[in-house]
C-alpha cells in the first residue's frame, strides 16, 4: 500500500533526529520536495555534500515558506525561537511539528507563534543514539520503534493523521497520548535512566585519579554502557531536564525512594528482597525484547546494519 507523499516537507535542524529523518524521507519517497534547514553553515555543506536534501537554504524561515509540513528538529530550548520564525510564513493548512523529548514545553512554547490557518502536532521519536550531527543519522533509525504523538486539545484529526502517516511511511509505530502523559511516561523510561548515566560515569571520573586509571582500564559491560548513555548530546539533555523538571524530580524522588529500600536490604542481608527485586526487573528485560524493542544480542541489541557507517569500522 503507497504512502501519500507530502508535496513540501521542511526539516529545521540536521543533527542525529533530522538527518534520519530526511534520509527515511528520501529512501522511501514520502516528500516531493525536501527542504533541510540549519544555522550553522557547515553543517548545511555537509548536508549538501551528502546530498538528502533537495535544498538546504539558510534560514527556518526560508525553509517554511510554502511547506506543507515543517519539522523542526531542534533542541526543545530552541522550539520557541522556532516557532516565532516560522510562524508569519506557516500557509494555510500547513502543519508544524517537532521531535524533543518534552512535549508540555514544546507545546507551551510554540503553540502562541502557529496562526489560526496552520496547525501544531509535536511528535516525539523514541530512538536515537549518542551520535550527533548530519553524518551520524541513518534511514532507519524509527523502523520499529515508536513516535509518540501528542496532538493538543482540539487538534485537526485531519492534520494529526497527516502526521502519523509521514511516521508510518518511515517505519515507526505511532502511538498518541496527551503532552502531560508522554512527560511522565518518558521521565521514568528515559530522563531519569540518563540522569543516572552522567551521574554514575561522573562519579567514576572523579574516582579515575584516586583508583589510577583503572575505572577505566577494568570497565565492565554495566559501565561502559552507562558511558554509552552518558557521551548524549549535551545541549540536549540540558533542556530535557530543564523543561520536564516537574516529571522528573516525581520520578527521580520515586526512584531515591526505591533506592533506600535496596540499600536497606543490603545493609540488613535480606537475600529474598534483593532476589524478589532483581527477579521482577529481569522479566522487565524480558518484555521489551518480546516487544520488539531491543534483542537479546550484546550493545544494546544495535545490530551492525542499524549502525551508522561511521560507527561499523
């Protein structure tokens, strides 16, 4: 069954999430014309050298006029500015969505700049890696993997399938729930876990001098996968905790709280409770694997195909 091809498709931002996304677009044909925007102008040769974009103008601005469609994939700080840019040159009918990690904010911050002719339905990928920048995306980043959509109240059904279909056609299993669920959802299931990451992998650093390297020399597979986690994109992860700080401080509390009970037990050598914990937490493993969401296989179940090719030498 052919997918609808959006006649315009505007890209704003090619790090990781962009470039993917505009390589799905391209590879599967979903856009007649795909226009890839960034500021930085090395970024916008390199995405000419490698040649995914049908035009790769200077400005979200340029981008926007007479899309149908406009993404932006930007850190959730920059949505606001975003929105205020491509607002005034947002046509009639056309739809402009994002891909942060936080969907509230987004929502807040870019929901005053969309005119009353255009439609907002932020969207949230769940996949990625630690790469960053227009070499590290790969065309099938979202197979298999979920797009949560969060249309705000009162949304065009029209433009939200839209939306949806655009994620389908890049092999994504879409998925919708209102801005404030998603935030509490992913505060547990990827806020917090990367929280952890840099604090564990800080607090190593800080041991590396006292211990004479061998934190590092000796990692064990636990560790370097915190580390994995841990080398994410900065800017990022700084807006992530910044705007979902409500979800996350009631996860990261629920979490202390957990914690306490684990150190409990092993301060008072109760074997049953650590067994009962660690028996749960290991059918949760087992869940995601029958889900399709990761393999068994080692590093994280990435296969070596779903690599980008600067990764698989």
């Amino acid at each position: 069954m052919s997918v609808p091809r959006v006649k315009r498709l505007a890209v704003i931002g090619a790090g990781l999430i962009g470039s993917s996304l505009a390589r799905a677009v391209r590879e599967k044909h979903l856009a007649e014309t795909l226009v890839v925007a960034d500021r930085d102008p090395a970024v916008r040769r390199r995405v000419m050298e490698l040649g995914f974009a049908d035009e790769v103008p200077a400005t979200a601005a340029e981008a926007a006029r007479d899309a149908d469609m406009v993404i932006a994939c930007v850190p959730v700080g920059a949505s606001r500015a975003i929105a205020a840019e491509v607002g005034p040159e947002l046509k009639p009918g056309a739809i402009l969505s994002d891909v942060g990690s936080v969907k509230g904010a987004v929502l807040e911050a870019m929901a005053p700049h969309v005119p009353a002719h255009a439609h907002l339905v932020p969207a949230h990928p769940v996949a990625g890696t630690e790469f960053s920048g227009p070499d590290a995306g790969f065309a099938s980043l979202f197979e298999n993997r979920w797009c949560i959509v969060t249309p705000p109240e009162g949304a065009d059904p029209e433009a939200v399938e839209k939306l949806a279909t655009l994620w389908r056609g890049m092999g994504a299993n879409v998925e919708f729930m209102s801005a404030q669920h998603h935030d509490l959802v992913l505060a547990i299931t990827s806020h917090v876990p990367h929280l952890i990451a840099y604090n564990i992998v800080g607090t190593a650093a800080e041991l590396e001098e006292t211990l004479a390297s061998e934190v590092i020399k000796f990692s064990a597979g636990g560790f370097r996968d915190f580390t994995r986690i841990a080398s994410s994109d900065p800017t990022m992860w700084r807006d992530v905790f910044l705007y979902n700080r409500d979800a996350v401080l009631e996860m990261l509390g629920r979490f202390t709280e957990d914690l306490t009970a684990l150190q409990r037990a092993i301060r008072y050598g109760d074997g049953d409770t650590l067994f009962a914990h660690f028996t749960r937490t290991r059918a949760i493993r087992r869940s995601i694997i029958e889900q399709g969401q990761e393999t068994a296989a080692p590093d994280f179940g990435r296969r070596a195909a779903e690599k980008p090719k600067h990764e698989q030498s």
